[in-house]
C-alpha cells in the first residue's frame, strides 16, 4: 500500500478511495511526470499525491522549494536534484534507477514539469532509453490566468503561449514582432522585477492601446488579475510596490479593429466575405456571357437595378482582366 496513505486513519469513504487508488495501473520501471500547485498547497490533485508517496524518489527542480509541499502532504519519499545544470547527469542517474526497477517522479518548483522550467531533456532522455513516462497533469498558470482574464476564445488558435521571454530588451521586442500578425491571445510568464520593461517592448510592439491582462501571485492569498490597456499597465504597476512582487503571467488579448465592437466586426467581416463573393460571381458571368446579358442574370438573381448591375460589371471588366 502506499506509504502516505498507510499513515492516515481512514474513514469507510476514504478506504474506497484508497481501494479505487490500488486498482488503478502504477507501473514500474517509470518516470512519473507530476504538476504540483503553482502557489496554493491545496491544489496538489489525489492522484499526485498518490503518486508522490508511491515512487521510490522524487527528482527536483530546487529540493528546498519542494519540502514544504511534501511535508504539507505528509510524504517522506527521498528527493534528487534535477535542476537544469544538471539535467543530464540527473537523466543518467535516473535512467540507472530505472534499470532497477524504480519508480521514479520528476515535479519542478510549481506547475507542470518542462514547461518552461526543466525536464524537457530529462523525459526525452528517458524514453530514449526504453522507459515508459506517465503524466500527471495538474496546475498550470498559463491556463490558470487564461481562465481569470477570459481571453482564450474558440477561434483557432485559441491562444499561443511564449513562456519566458529574452531578458534584454532588443532581443525581447525581435521575438514579440515575430507574433504581431498572430490572432490569437499571447500568454507569457515573467518576473516581477521585468514586469514594467516587458509591458513597455509591448506596448512598442504592439500599440498602447491593445488589452492585456495582468495576472499576479495566482491562487495564492494575494491573488490579482486586472485587465487594461497597454498604456494604462505600466502606471497600474509603479500605483502600488507591492505590483512589482510575485510571478506574473501577462495575457496579451487578440487586436480588434478600432472602434468597433465585436458585432460591428462580425458585420464588416461579413461584408468583406460578400463582396468577394460578387466580384467571383461577376467573374464568371462575364466568363460565358455579354456584360449585358450578364447584367440581366445579376440584376434577376440579386433583385438589384439591371442598370446598377451592368454598371458593376462594366467597372469590374475595367479593373480585372477578363477571362
């Protein structure tokens, strides 16, 4: 049974959850890929923590920062360091436990595992070698803000994530301009003490006008998201010092033609759609028929003045050649 759960005097509800965790397949010979909370200690999922006390190690980004959550959590299990100078070698040494017959779990400060943190290397390394990796999924903080500032849409794609951005100011606006014409909503992680120069490369990039939402120290007791222009972001951040403390994940929404709203650009997409339409229909009237007979068909078919349609077409003829 796992150790963890061992410990805990369990009511009947629990016993079946406990059963419900045994029956399910915790294979051995594996690396274990588990989120764990990106702020509140709460969020750890039961199949996360069954797991953490299940493996015969855990492999670390930082074995300081991840204490408290284990010891939060009542796991004992050992700790390895697997921070990103020592990817390799801890890839190695984790490959040799896995020869053994180890399970073994990698989790990195907060969230989830090589996501803009490391153990990208240390996965690939592993199934290099033969090993099965399973995941455990559980807290993001792109999702997380992506939630708290309502900007994902349906649209495709919904949104475009760019992790950490350079951190000197010419490389940072050459990587943001290469996503200028992308529609969709840009997520980006960022430290509190950048906070202000990334908000200004994007405002350079962007336009002061374009929304961002602004999400700081997510899930944890001072949680804050506020959504404002570009232009307002860095005035909102120097209005208190306390801004410029906690992790950041900044949202950039999609442009929207200015002024108008999203009706009025359903409107005017629509009516972009249409005249495309018409000068394709005009192209092939004209295709197989005079402009003035084609004028009849059109002037019949869209209940418009025969006159105003062999005007059309007369201009289109002018502009486009014919086929």
């Amino acid at each position: 049974m796992n150790p963890v759960l061992s410990m805990t005097k369990a009511p009947p509800a629990w016993e079946t959850l406990s059963a419900r965790f045994e029956q399910q397949h915790w294979p051995e010979a594996a690396l274990y890929v588990v989120a764990t909370p990106i702020g509140n200690l709460m969020d750890l999922s039961l199949r996360a923590w069954y797991a953490l006390g299940l493996v015969d190690a855990i492999a670390a980004e930082d074995t300081r920062s991840s204490r408290p959550l284990l010891q939060a959590w009542n796991i004992d299990t050992p700790l390895l360091a697997a921070h990103r100078h020592n990817e390799r070698e801890a890839g190695a040494a984790i490959i040799e436990r896995l020869a053994q017959g180890q399970r073994i779990a990698l989790i990195s400060d907060a969230g989830a595992p090589a996501i803009s943190d490391p153990g990208g290397r240390l996965v690939q390394d592993v199934r290099q070698a033969g090993y099965e990796v399973v995941v455990v999924p559980g807290p993001s903080a792109a999702i997380a803000a992506l939630m708290a500032s309502g900007a994902s849409t349906d649209q495709h794609p919904a949104f475009t994530f760019l992790g950490f951005l350079p951190n000197k100011q010419a490389a940072r606006q050459r990587a943001l301009r290469q996503w200028q014409s992308v529609e969709s909503s840009l997520v980006m992680f960022e430290a509190p003490h950048r906070i202000i120069s990334l908000l200004e490369d994007l405002s350079a990039v962007f336009g002061d006008q374009r929304q961002v939402s602004l999400c700081r120290e997510l899930t944890k007791r001072f949680e804050q998201t506020v959504t404002l222009s570009l232009q307002a972001s860095v005035p909102w951040v120097q209005a208190d010092h306390h801004r410029e403390k906690g992790e950041y994940v900044v949202v950039l929404h999609p442009s929207q033609a200015p002024g108008l709203s999203d009706d009025a650009q359903d409107g005017a997409q629509d009516e972009a759609w249409q005249s495309a339409q018409r000068l394709a229909w005009m192209g092939a009237l004209l295709s197989v028929l005079s402009t003035r007979d084609a004028a009849k068909v059109m002037a019949k078919a869209l209940s418009l003045p025969k006159d105003e349609c062999y005007a059309n077409l007369v201009s289109y003829a002018k502009t486009y050649s014919r086929p």
